[in-house]
C-alpha cells in the first residue's frame, strides 16, 4: 500500500471514530433516565402507626366575660327597643342588664371590668331619661338641678378692698373648727357670693335648715369639723339631686365610683347619693379617712374634690403637705385650686351674717316624717292617692327613688308626711301585694261612672265592681274605689280570648311590633309561637289570644304553648284591643291602630 494513501485513510477513520462517540455522548445526554423508561416494582413502604391526637381541653369562658356580653346584649336590645317606641319592653332589657350584673358569679364590687360595664350601664340609662320625662309615665326619673359649685368654678371676680379688709378684721371674732384664712382668692369669692352669686348663697343658706341637724348630729357622731356642712353648701346649696357636669350626684356631691366603696346602692330604682342621710354619713367617714391620710383639713378637702392620688402627686412632687403652698405652684387641678377658697369664703360669711346682709334668711324647717319599712314595690301614685298627698311631696320626701317606684327587691324605708301612716298601711292592705305597681287608688267625684272612670284607666268597668264588692254602677262622690289595671308588664294579670286569631307576618313585624298593635305581652306571643329572639320570618303564620274584658264570654286563660300552623285561607278579625296602662317603670307609648297591611289571617 502507498504509504501517501494510507495517511488520508486514517485520518478519515479517525474523524468517523470520533464522529460516532460524540453522537453517542449526544444521545446518552438526551435520553431519559432509566426509571423513566424502565420503572422497578418495589414493594410499597409500611404506614407509619396512627397516633391519636392529644384531647382538646375544653375552653372554660371568662365568668366576667360572659357576664359583660350578656349585659351588654341585655343594655343594647333595651336601646333598640327605647328608639323604636316599645318603653315597656326597654325597661325589661335593662332590669335584665341590672340583675345580670348585679346576680351574676362575680361580685360588681370585686372586678374592675364588671365595674366599668355596671357604670356605663348606668349613664346610659340615664342619658336616656331626659328625653323619655318628656313622655310622662316613662323613665321617670327625678330631673336633677344643676350644681352650683360649677358656676362658681367659671367665674373669676376682682378682690374688693374693702370687702377683704372688713372679713380679715371679723376673722379674729369668728369661731370655726376649721382654720379659716382670708388671701385675695378668698376675698375674691366673697366679693362674687355678694353680688352675682348672692342668691345662689341665701337659698342654699335657706335649704340648709332641713338638714342642719341631721348632718351636725352625724359629724358629731363620726368625729370630724362641724364646719364641713358648708362643703355641701358649696358643692349643691344643699339639693338632694344636684347633679355636676362630671357626674357627681346629691349634696355631698358623690361619685359613682366613691359612692360604691361607702356602701350606697345605686341600681334601675335607687341611688342613695340623693338620699341626705346616707350620703352626710358616707361624706363624713370619707372626709374623716382623707384627714387621716394628709393629717390636714384643707388638704382632706382637696382630696374630696380631685381625689386623694392627685393630692398626693402633688405632695410628692412639690414636699409640701400644705394646701396653699401646691395653689400658689399650681401643681392642682383648676377646679381644686377653687374649690377650698369657695368653701372658706361661704364658711366667713354665714358665720357673719350682719355684715354680708344675710340676718334675714330664714332657713326651712326640717320635714317631719313617718317611716314606713316595705318590703313590696308600690308605686309613689298610688301612695298619693291613698294619702292625699301630692305625688311630688313623696318624691321630695324620698329623693333617692330614680323612678315612681320603690325598689322590688329588698327593703325600702318609705318616708311619708307624717300623721299618714296609719291611712296608708290600712288602705294598702286591700291591695295585693303584687299589684301595687299596678293598681290605683281614685276618689269618685261627681258625675262620673264606673264607665267612664274604667275608660280613664283603661280598666273595665267589671273589673272594677268585682275588687270594690258593688252589685250596681250607683257610685257616690267622694266614693273611694280600688282601680285594678293588668299593666302590659304583668302578663299574669291579662284575660285573653279562648279563640286564636291567626295573623300572618309581613315584611319588617317582629315580635314586639306585632305584639305592640294586638296589645298582647311579648313574652306571651313568643311562648304561644314557641319563638325566640324578635325576628320574625315573612309568611309565618302564627296564633295570637287578644285580650278581653274579665268576666266576657270569651275570656279564658290562652294555653301556654300554642303551636303555630300555617293556614292557606284568610279570615278578618275586626279592630286591635286598647293596650292597658303600666305600672311604673316604663310604660308603652299609646297603641295606634292596626295598620292596613297586617291584616289577621287564618
């Protein structure tokens, strides 16, 4: 072989050689992998053993929680229910409110959270009843006076030079147990208590006759200044339902929260900070523990006013325990700083009389009272009724009911105008018990019927025969009759038809609308339906007993449970029943006629 022919062969074979490898290399690169192609079988992995999991530990709720939410609950349904009209059912809401945080498993008392909720309940109650006094047998709590200390704390007046010289001159004359001092605040005050406040300061001087004796024989009692009355004098002008712009109430001027440590009971019916009494003893420990602390008069007063941890910051913060050494560093609240220099300048002046022109104030006596200790509500008109007194003396005589009515739970001393106790306890005896929030008590007077005087309290006249024992409508004037009134509230006391009307719901009834315009107790539509709640479900057809006059021929008691049924064929029912009037507390607004569009179906 030509050995020039054999290199060019080879190279050739070496290019093919190489040529072949690569594109072995090529495919080995693109093929897929071996399992993909040619997957093994293998046998499957055993299941790893189940392990139960731990058991959920029940989640126990917050006792306080729960109580808040219920309140709560309780507290706005009541406001829906006052907006839309429905007072009666209101007024059950918040006594479910109270009684829930009252009677629940924790102690209002103990717990700052059920304190708080307690507190709002209560001013936002009351910041309903303004507007509900103007509908009459409402929320018809006492309407509150302003306190005068507060426009003496907007005011700022000159010193008069003369005024000042004439008080530090009867300073040395004037016998105090507390330490009275004259400075330009001081004189100040007593230049605005002679002229612009000047009649604020003599009809505060005039009520305090009702209380003097009372509040001298307590602080005697409790250890502390006599003097210290014209703290009240300052604070109300001595008026049991002086209310402040920060809440503070009656004439020692409690806060809620101060109130609660010094055992006053505030509750839907009472609030003991208007009763004079229980208040000028809770004033009187208070003042004596303040003086305890500070070892100071003047300071126990600040403390009163601010409270005693700002008195305190202000010691601490200046290192003096001196009242007017923190007024002239200004380390007090503005209101404080006022406060001491209105009391000293009120003290200078009922103590000088003759120099201020006050020997002519003739301070009320005090009421002279019977006491009667119940342990039923009874509502304050009835008591009028019984004893011929105006319904607004027994509210002045008992400053502390929030309402026409005493307490329902517990006991309640009862102050009447004296010589009446007899009259009331045997009148009140023909009354039961539970009805006294119900009933009334009327004096026939000429012309009229037993007619037209069941048309006045929404009553019948069978009714009113059947309590009183007549035979005949024959009434005398001057005649006394018991008047007996079912009252929405007391179910119990309604007689209801023994024939159902059926009434089928429309758009936007619910249970209190529809038991608003039949005239029928809530609670009582709900117990015949087996309903809950207040919703009611359009097309629902469900069963209504209206109430009837007692000893019709339809009256008879309505089963307890009713199941409704529904039913294809309508059938009318004439006229919506006249809704009878409540006992206190709240009471319905007057029952318009059934609208067109609820027409009963059956």
């Amino acid at each position: 072989m030509d050995i020039k022919n054999v290199k060019p062969v080879l190279l050739l074979a070496t290019v093919l050689l190489l040529a072949a490898g690569c594109e072995e290399q090529r495919k080995a690169n693109t093929a897929p992998p071996p399992q993909a192609m040619a997957p093994e079988i293998t046998a499957p992995a055993p299941e790893p053993p189940k392990v139960e999991p731990p058991p959920q530990q029940a989640v126990v709720p917050d006792p306080v929680d729960t109580t808040i939410a219920q309140a709560e609950k309780e507290f706005q349904d009541g406001r829906a229910n006052y907006a839309a009209g429905h007072l009666d059912a209101a007024k059950q809401n918040f006594d479910k409110a109270f009684e829930i945080l009252t009677q629940g498993p924790v102690s209002v008392r103990s717990n700052e959270k059920l304190k708080k909720e307690f507190d709002k309940v209560v001013e936002g109650i009351n910041s309903l009843e303004v507007e509900a006094l103007k509908k009459g047998d409402g929320f018809t709590e006492q309407k509150a006076e302003p306190a005068p200390i507060d426009e003496a704390n907007e005011v700022t007046f000159p010193v008069d030079p003369n005024i000042k010289a004439k008080a530090a001159a009867e300073l040395a004359n004037t016998h105090s147990d507390l330490p009275l001092v004259m400075n330009d605040t001081v004189a100040g005050y007593i230049n605005f208590y002679s002229t612009r406040g000047r009649g604020t300061l003599e009809r505060a001087l005039v009520r305090a006759g009702k209380y003097r004796e009372m509040i001298e024989k307590t602080f005697r009692e409790e250890g502390v200044p006599q003097d210290l009355i014209y703290l009240a004098q300052a604070e109300s002008g001595f008026q049991p339902l002086a209310l402040s712009r920060t809440g503070a109430r009656g004439i020692w001027q409690f806060m809620a929260g101060r109130a609660s440590e010094y055992g006053m009971t505030r509750n839907w019916w009472l609030d003991e900070r208007q009763d004079p009494a229980k208040a000028t003893r809770a004033a009187a420990r208070h003042l004596k523990d303040l003086y305890t602390q500070f070892g100071d008069w003047y300071l126990a007063m600040a403390a009163y006013n601010c409270g005693p941890g700002n008195v305190q910051a202000a010691v601490r913060r200046t290192g003096y325990a001196d009242f007017w050494q923190l007024y002239k560093r200004d380390v007090l609240p503005r209101e404080t700083k006022n406060y001491v220099p209105i009391i000293v300048a009120m003290t200078i002046m009922a103590k000088n009389p003759a120099q201020y022109g006050l020997e002519n104030i003739y301070p009320d006596r005090p009421a002279e009272v019977d006491t009667v200790s119940i342990d039923y509500p009874v509502d304050l008109r009835l008591v009028s009724e019984i004893i011929d007194v105006p319904a607004e003396t027994l509210q002045e005589f008992n400053p502390s009911l929030l309402r026409m009515t005493t307490p329902k739970d517990g006991t309640f001393d009862l102050r009447l105008p004296a010589g009446t106790k007899d009259k009331y306890l045997a009148t009140i005896a023909a009354i039961p018990a539970d009805k006294r929030v119900l009933w009334r008590y009327h004096k026939v007077e000429s012309g009229e019927t037993l007619a037209s005087i069941a048309k006045k309290y929404h009553t019948t006249p069978a009714q009113i025969s059947n309590v009183n024992g007549l035979e005949e409508d024959d009434i005398q004037a001057e005649t006394r009759l018991i008047i007996p009134m079912s009252g929405g509230r007391d179910s119990d006391g309604l007689i209801f038809s023994k024939r159902p009307t059926r009434y089928r719901v429309r758009r936007g009834d619910t249970v209190l609308s529809v038991a608003d315009d039949f005239g029928v107790p809530p609670e009582r539509l709900r117990r015949w339906n087996r309903l809950k709640g207040n919703e009611l479900r359009k097309g629902r057809s469900i069963v209504i007993y209206r109430p009837v006059a007692d000893g019709s021929k339809e009256a008879a008691a309505a089963p307890v449970r009713h199941r409704a049924r529904h039913s294809k064929k309508p059938a009318s029912a004439s006229g919506t029943p006249s809704k009878s009037l409540k006992g206190s507390g709240l009471s319905e607004a007057k029952t318009p006629p059934v609208k067109k569009k609820k027409t009963p179906q059956g």
